[in-house]
C-alpha cells in the first residue's frame, strides 16, 4: 500500500481536520507529520464540535489507529486537556492513539523562550500562536532537545533541569519578566507542575517506533492516511520567511516526520478555501480590508480555533495555490468553504502579480514588496444557499463554474466541495480510496 496524505495549500485552517475525519472510513491508520498544537482542527458531527491540536484528526473513529509522529512536538499539557475534553465525550485515546518516541517534547520553558523572541522583535513580531513551536524545533535542529522516548530513562529529571536553565538563562538575557509571563492563565512554576502531571499521564501512553510501525502497516495490505498541520504558505522552507511556522507542512515532512521514503506517497489531496485567510503577521496580497473581506470573517465564522484571533480575509491566490500544488505535489483538490461565498454578487481571484509593467504567474520571493499588485479575474457569484444532497450536477451554474475555472487553472481535479462545517455538508465527486 501507499500512504496517501491530506495537507493545506494556503496559510492554515483550510479544514483539514474535516476532510481527514471524513476520509478516516476508508483507511486503517492516520498518522500526524509535523507541527505541534499551533495547530488547531475541527471536527463536527451530530451537533458536536471539536477542536484538536495534536492528536490525529481519525480518533472519533475507534476502530482506526492513530499515530502522532516523529516529526510532531508534543506539549503534553496540552494534549491531556485534549484527552480530556475527548474523555468528556466518551471517546477514549488511549484505545487507538500511538506516540512516537522520536517526537520532541515541548518544556514548559519553550512556551516562555517562545514569548521572549516574540516580546523582542516588537512590531516585526511573527504573531506566534505562543505554544513555544520555534523554541522545541530550534532544540531539535540544534540537537539539544528531549524526545518523548527520553521520558523513560533514569536521567530524563536532570536534562529536563538542565535543558530548563539554559532557557532561563536565555530569557533573563533578554530581560523577560517571566515572573509576571502567564502560560495558559499559570504563573511558570504552576504551569511546571501541571505540565510534569501531564508527562506522568503520557508515560502510560504506548510509545512506538512509528517508522517501523507504518511501514510494517504498509507492507502489509494496511492503508495509512497522513495528517498535515499549518499551511504551504507557512512551510519554513516555502512560506512568507519569517511569518512562518517552524516546519515542513509540505509532503517532503511527511516522509520525514513519519519515515515514509517518497516512493510510498500515493495521493496527495490539497486542501483550500474557495477563498484566503491568514492569521498572525505576515504579508498576505489578496487581503481585502473592506466589508468584503468583513463579511467573509463574519460569514465563515474566520476566528482562529487555537488562539482565537480573527482571521485575515482575502481573495483566492491562483500563482500561491499553484505554487503550493508544485511544491506537494498535489494530485486531487478539495475546496472547503464554498458556502461563505453564497452570497457574493462577485468573486474575484487573483491570476496573476505585476510588477514594474510586467506580469508573472510566479509567487514572488518577496511577497511584503510593495511594487507588486495583484491582478484579477472576476467571476459572478452565484447568490444562493446550494445543499450537497443534490450531488454536484444539482449546484448552481456559477458555482460549478468557479469550480471549473479553479480545475483548468491548476489542472487538477477538485474531488470534494465542502459547504459548512459539518462532516454531512460535504459534497463527494470522486469515490474516497486508498492508494494501493
Ligand atoms: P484546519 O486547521 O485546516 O483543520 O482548519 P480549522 O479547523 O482551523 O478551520 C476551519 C474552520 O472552518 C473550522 O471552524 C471548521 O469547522 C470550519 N469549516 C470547515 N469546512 C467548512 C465549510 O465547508 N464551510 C464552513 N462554513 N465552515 C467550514
Ligand atoms: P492549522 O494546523 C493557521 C501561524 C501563526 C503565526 C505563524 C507562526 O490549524 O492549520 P507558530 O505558533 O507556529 O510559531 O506561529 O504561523 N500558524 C497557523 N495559522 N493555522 C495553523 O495551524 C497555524 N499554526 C501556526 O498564527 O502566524
Ligand atoms: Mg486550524
């Protein structure tokens, strides 16, 4: 078998959570590839909502096996109130989720070290969701950080000691008072003692190799679904450098956060809106200051599910979205959030950058330059409340073709359009399967 993997194109937040929830039927395993609980992915079905940060988006599926990955850093505070929360719902974790010795933990001294560097770059700060992911990855690169296989050796109390001072000593450096810095509403000794509570629940977690585990899974006949965080457009590699997240987001992370060589990826589905967001700093072309951009924050509920912040609004970034689609290697499209355009009267989308007279449908390395502008197609909108039962045939005509004009812009399928948050409001074109 393949791995088949679900990723964002654009900034975040494009509802991978949903996609990977409603793609979780037709695999045995969902393994999470990078990022850490900057991530925040809903899930809603039945009335329920849910928002998960670390654990894989296929946990309300109890007969599948989830996996949080090599290339994940885990804050296990934060993933026991995940726990927790999913407890409160009857739904139990520790049934069917897997944890990789190889991910790296985040110290609660990370999350202060995190707030040091934002408080210090002033108004050129990145807009860092605060959950110390550039600290823990900077650790890891720098080889000085602790996996989660670290939790069981007799030494781990005196690296964890010493990894904390040289922290600390960091962030008397740059004069933050952490003394007066809350960690999730905790003073940092307080949040220590939750955090090490959380480590003594994780340790009663099964750790695995997951390399070797999804790999045996592969080998034999099993489908493994991986499970991207952040966005293209955050990748630390390809994103707007700095206003990035601090890993791969792109397929090349999920062979390395999962120790899948790229020979197995099958399918790879790329995950947009029908439109563009952005949360946190950071150049975003399309962004429409006006009511526009106003009734799409309000009409698509566009507030982050992890800090809470409204989300920046746009138009959708044809040169971003293609550009995204090369570097992944996309296969198959899935547009989310159509519904927040019913009603437009007008849509447009950009096609194109000029820059000094001249045109290109490249993304420009510098995306803050001022010179360049946008250029843009308009399309009608189709001023309706389109219901997926139907099937695509039954969408209105304007809708079908936005649809159409995205597939001949990039090439490629668009196998599902999503219209609202629920797992039912999802409109299938393409039978769901995994790769053989
Ligand atoms: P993720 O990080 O990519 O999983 O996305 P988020 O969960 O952060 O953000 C997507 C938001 O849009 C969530 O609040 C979802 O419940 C919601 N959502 C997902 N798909 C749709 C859709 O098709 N229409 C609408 N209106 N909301 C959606
Ligand atoms: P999901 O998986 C949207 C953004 C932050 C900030 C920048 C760096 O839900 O799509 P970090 O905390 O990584 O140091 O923040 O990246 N960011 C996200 N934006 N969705 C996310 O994840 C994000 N994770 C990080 O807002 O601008
Ligand atoms: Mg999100």
């Amino acid at each position: 078998m393949k791995v088949d993997v679900i990723l964002g194109l654009q900034w975040g937040d494009e509802g991978k959570g949903k996609i990977v929830d409603v793609f979780t039927p037709h695999y045995d395993v969902i393994a999470r590839f990078q990022g850490g609980p900057n991530a925040g992915h809903t899930i809603e079905f039945d009335g329920k909502k849910f928002v998960l940060h670390t654990i894989p988006s296929g946990i309300f599926h109890a007969d599948k096996q989830n996996v949080i990955g090599n290339g994940v850093i885990i804050d296990p505070y934060i993933l026991f109130k995940e726990v927790d929360t999913l407890h409160a719902a009857n739904i139990k974790p520790e049934n069917n989720l897997l944890v990789s010795r190889r991910a790296h933990l985040i110290l609660p001294s990370h999350r202060l070290l995190d707030a040091t560097y934002e408080a210090s770059k002033g108004l050129e700060k990145i807009g860092s969701t605060l959950k110390g992911i550039g600290p823990t990855y900077t650790d890891k690169y720098s080889r000085s950080g602790l996996r989660v296989g670290n939790l069981c050796d007799s030494g781990f109390n005196s690296c964890y000691s010493s990894l904390k001072e040289r922290h600390l000593e960091i962030v008397h450096q740059y004069h933050f008072d952490y003394k007066n810095y809350l960690i999730d509403g905790l003073p940092f000794d307080e949040y220590e003692e939750v955090w090490l509570d959380a480590v003594k629940r994780l340790k009663e977690y099964t750790f695995i190799d997951s390399e070797y585990f999804l790999n045996d899974c592969i080998n034999s006949g099993q489908s493994v679904l991986a499970e991207g965080a952040q966005g293209t457009l955050l990748d630390i590699d390809f994103g707007s450098f700095p206003f990035v997240t601090s890993s791969n987001t792109i397929t090349a992370g999920a062979c390395a956060g999962l120790g899948i060589a790229p020979n197995k990826i099958g399918t790879v589905y790329g995950v947009f809106k029908a439109y563009c967001t952005r949360v946190g700093g950071g150049p975003f072309p399309t962004e429409l200051h006006d009511s526009t951009g106003e009734h799409l924050r309000k009409a698509g509920n566009e507030f982050g599910s992890t800090t809470g912040r409204p989300r920046r609004c746009g138009w959708l970034d044809l040169p971003a979205l293609n550009y995204a689609i090369m570097l992944n290697g996309v296969n198959r499209l899935i547009m989310m959030k159509a519904d927040v355009l019913n009603d437009l009267e007008e849509i447009q989308v950009c096609t194109s950058y000029e820059k000094e007279g001249c045109l290109s449908s490249h993304l420009p390395f510098n995306l803050a330059d001022k010179g360049i502008q946008p250029v843009y197609h308009s399309l009608p909108g189709w001023n309706s409340e389109p219901d997926v039962a139907g099937g695509f045939d039954a969408l209105p005509k304007n809708l079908k073709e936005y649809t159409s004009y995205i597939e001949t812009a990039t090439g490629l399928p668009v196998d599902i359009i999503s219209m609202g948050p629920d797992r039912t409001q999802t409109l299938v074109r393409e039978e769901i399967k995994a790769s053989v």
